[in-house]
C-alpha cells in the first residue's frame, strides 16, 4: 500500500483487502495448520503450513510494514520472541550490543541472563546522551545499537537520527523499540533506524486481550555486512518459529485500526494528567517528554508528533507514600503492562523493573508510572488527586 496514504488509512486498508472468497470486509481467522495443494507444491498464495506463513498473520505483517514506513513486517507471539529473533539474525558468539540504561526488563533481562551466556557481551549506555552510547561502542565488534524511546520507565527520549549516525559510522544497526511511541507519533525507520520493533500487546493490540511483538524491518539496510538483514529474519522467524497466531493477529489487527483515535486521547488524557501532577505538593518530580524541563524535551519534539501516553512521577515523601497512593486509587487498576484503553498505575521498582534490582538499570523506590487510557480525564484525576491527598 502507498506510503502518500495517510496513517489512518494505512492503518484501516493496508494488508486488509476484503476477502477474495467472501468479499468480508475483515480479513477472517484462517485457524487452519496446513493448506491443500494443487498437486504436489501446488501452493494457494503461497501457503503451505502456518508457521511458515498464515493469511491472517499475512494482514497483520502488511500492515505493521506499511504503518512503520518500512520494507517488511514480522509478526511474533510476544515482543521478547520478536526481540530474540532479531538478536539471533544478527549477531553471532564474540559480537557486543549497547543496551539502553532503562531498556524495558525483560529486554536487559534476555541480553544479561539469555544472550550473555551464549557469547553476546553488552554494554549499558544512557540512550538520552549520544556520547554515552558512542563510548559504550566497541569498534569491530558492536553488531546492534538497541535504543528505546521514550524509555520505560524514566521516559528519557534518544536522538534517533543522531544514534543511526553513531552505529552506522561503527558499522552497526540501529534497532528501535517503538513500543511507548508507537509508528503514530515517531517512525525511526525515517530516522535512519535499520530495524523497529514493539510489544504489540501494548498499544497496538490495545485493549489489553493479546500479547504479541511486531519486527519491521528498513526498505533498504545499508550497513555493509546486514544488507540481507530481511531475509535472516524471514528464515529466522519461521526456523525459531515464534509466530503470532492467527487469533492474536486477527486481535492486533483489529487494535491497529483505532490505533490514531486512541493514541490521540491518550495523548490528550496524558497531558492533563501531567498538569495536575505537576501542581501537587506530594510530586517532587514529573517525567514527560512533553515538558519543557524535560531533558530531551527538544528532540522529542522534533522526532515525535506528541508525546504519548505514559507519564513517570516520584513521591517527595519516598517508597511507602508512592506504594501507599498505588494501592488507593480506585479507577485507575493496579497492574503491569501498559498501553490499553484503561488506565494502569504501578510501581516500578517492586513491579516491572525488580527484575533490575541492584544492577545498572535499578529505578528509583519513590517512582510511580501511569499508564494513562481513555477513560474520562476528569475521574482518572479526581481518583488520583484523592489517593495523592492521602498518602502524598
Ligand atoms: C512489554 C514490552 C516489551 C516486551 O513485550 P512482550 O509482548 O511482553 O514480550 C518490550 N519492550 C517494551 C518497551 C515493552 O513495554
């Protein structure tokens, strides 16, 4: 489809033909392992048996291709399978990978605890300071510069173009988490990134019912040695076999046609929710790209249509105030994860990043994150205002 189309009608039509049987106007669950041939390899579209390759996943990766602005889509079971198959097409036993100092959990987890003891080294670097991931590279043998942004869950913003200019010069690939921005407000392929990746289950999917990851790779990699990078991606995604299945595509498919709609009133919801934190006694601290204080507020600005929807905050008054106001809200619900139509609080340091502690990537004990929905603004705020009022 077009790359001229707009984003939401990309995110409507691409990959979404109606059904050449039916005329169905949605592309339907093909809940099927294998497919007849006519006569031996006599294949219907090309398909042959669903790890390989399922129409409905098909939908799903035209469309992840086409939001991305990049030459193909992979669709996995989770973001950390898509992750994995990206590590595993690229590097090799003796290569090095500079992995952001608030990389999502999970992610430092696979590279500390799975890539670590099968010859991947790494090195921490602060993505928010060019000089920090320039000085982590080590020439000759960093194969993947592996940037998030905004981070999760410090919100720190990279300078996407300025970090493809960092690895390329290294003969490295730039790889995106794309998962906080999603191809909405940020696309790193335009930036000069090679790969982009995102945990679907977050705001693509949506609506908190699916987890599965998404891997898009650049129309053309041009960094010498990963020009092929598409095709070890492809032959990995089918030998590995983390596939997405054809119900979970079906469901980040159906996220990603509201997917402008809601990212545009989290966006709105985030924004008021960062006004009223910033005026309360008991916040000693508000992280948002959007903020002028914001470190990297200028380059989120420059790379990002707006600033998304999740807002990080500390408690002046430390750990138990920030544990207390999580357990008192009442429309907001207790959880990981992030991204859905509802809004989540939790609590890093014991929830989503204990993984982390006592290592480089430890979050501060007093920090709070929101996820911000769609609800109504003004009940996620009085819900919040009475909780902070109380344990603030
Ligand atoms: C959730 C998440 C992941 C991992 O995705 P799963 O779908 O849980 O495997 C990776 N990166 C970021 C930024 C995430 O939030």
């Amino acid at each position: 489809m077009s790359d001229e189309l707009g984003f939401s009608t990309r995110a409507i039509h691409a990959g979404q033909e109606a059904d050449a049987t039916t005329g169905a106007v949605v592309p339907p669950i093909y809940q099927v392992s294998t497919y007849k041939q006519d006569g031996i390899g006599g294949f219907r579209g090309g398909y042959e048996y669903s790890r390989s390759a399922n129409p409905t996943r098909t939908a799903l990766e035209e469309c992840l291709a086409a939001l991305e602005g990049g030459g193909r889509g992979f669709a996995f079971a989770s973001g950390l399978a898509g992750q994995d198959t990206i590590a595993r097409s690229l590097l090799v036993p003796g290569d090095h990978v500079v992995v952001p100092s608030d990389a999502y959990g999970g992610t430092y987890r696979y590279f500390n605890k799975v890539a670590r003891p099968q010859g991947i080294e790494h090195t921490i670097a602060r993505v928010g300071d060019v000089e920090s991931v320039r000085a982590a590279i080590r020439p000759g043998s960093t194969k993947i510069v592996w940037v998030e942004t905004p981070t999760n869950p410090l919100l720190n913003v990279a300078d996407i173009e300025a970090l493809a200019e960092v690895a390329h010069a290294a003969g490295a690939v730039l790889v995106v988490d794309n998962t906080f921005a999603t191809p909405y407000l940020q696309n790193p392929l335009a930036l000069g990134a090679d790969i982009v990746t995102q945990s679907t289950t977050k705001y693509l999917g949506g609506h908190s019912d699916v987890v599965g990851g998404a891997v898009v790779t650049a129309k053309r990699v041009e960094v010498p040695g990963f020009e092929d990078a598409e095709e070890r991606i492809a032959f990995n995604q089918n030998s590995i076999g983390g596939v997405a299945g054809p119900f979970d595509s079906w469901l980040v498919l159906r996220g990603a046609r509201t997917l402008s709609v809601r990212m545009d009133r989290h966006c709105d919801n985030a924004e008021k929710v960062v006004d009223f934190l910033t005026g309360h006694d008991g916040v000693s601290q508000v992280l948002y790209p959007g903020l002028p204080e914001h470190p990297n507020h200028d380059v989120a600005a420059r790379q990002m249509k707006r600033f998304g929807g999740m807002v990080s905050f500390r408690m002046k008054r430390g750990e138990d105030a920030a544990v207390k106001a999580c357990a008192a809200v009442r429309v907001w619900t207790l959880g990981e994860s992030l991204g859905g139509v509802e809004s989540l609080i939790e609590h890093p340091a014991r929830m989503t990043h204990s993984s982390v502690a006592g290592t480089e990537l430890e979050v501060p004990d007093d920090l709070i994150r929101l996820s911000v929905g769609i609800e109504d603004v003004d009940d996620l705020i009085a819900d919040l205002r009475e909780a902070l009022d109380i344990h603030g």
